[in-house]
C-alpha cells in the first residue's frame, strides 16, 4: 500500500491477523469522553468494566447491588379531592352536591367540566 509504512502497523510480523484501523462510527457512541466521579485514572475506570456482572459469576446480593437502578421513584395513583371535599361539608348547597355521572358510576362535581 503507498503511503503505509508496512513497520508501523499493528498488525506487523502476525502473519494470521489483520487488524482494521478504520474507526468504529458505532463503537464510538458508547465511549466515555471524560472519566465518571469516583474514578481517578483511566485504569481504574477499565478495571471497574472489566469485572463480570452476571449471576453465574456473582453472588445474588452482588448481582443485586451492581445492577440496581441509581435513582429510585415510586408511581403513586391519582387522588380526585372532589368528592371528598362535597363529603367534608357538613350541610352542602345544591351548588357543590356531587352527583353520580350516567357513564360508569362515577362521581361528577358541579364545578367540575365534562368532556
């Protein structure tokens, strides 16, 4: 090939390998350009990804541990206040007596639009 010095190839003196220097476009997505927060050394770093994550290798509680999420929320169902506020008056006006819907048995407010 012109242009290549044959010597300074990676792939110099193996005669059963050749090795493609081109860049991997989807390799690269997944490469960190900083080092993360506790690390100090790109040694370290590639030392903490070398290790095997997996429940053949691991205990459960290793397992456990290394794959749980960081942050953890919690889906709490919507509360409607409505019918409970027309409950709390002791004697309501007319104006904010809660009514059942003809559509499902649900609780419409006065105040409250119907789509």
């Amino acid at each position: 090939m012109p242009g290549v010095d044959v010597s300074k190839r990676r792939d110099f003196q193996k005669s059963h390998v050749i090795i493609s220097e081109k860049k991997d476009k989807k390799a690269a997505k997944h490469m960190t350009k900083d080092l993360p927060y506790p690390f100090t050394s790109a040694a370290q770093y590639e030392a903490s990804l070398r290790g095997a994550v997996g429940s053949e290798w691991s205990t459960r509680a290793t397992v456990q541990k290394a794959t749980m999420p960081r942050v953890v929320t919690k889906v709490r169902p919507r509360v409607s206040l409505l019918p409970r506020l027309a409950d709390a008056v002791a004697d309501p006006c007319p104006l904010f007596r809660a009514r059942p819907s003809p559509q499902m048995g649900t609780i419409i407010h006065p105040l409250q639009k119907q789509w």
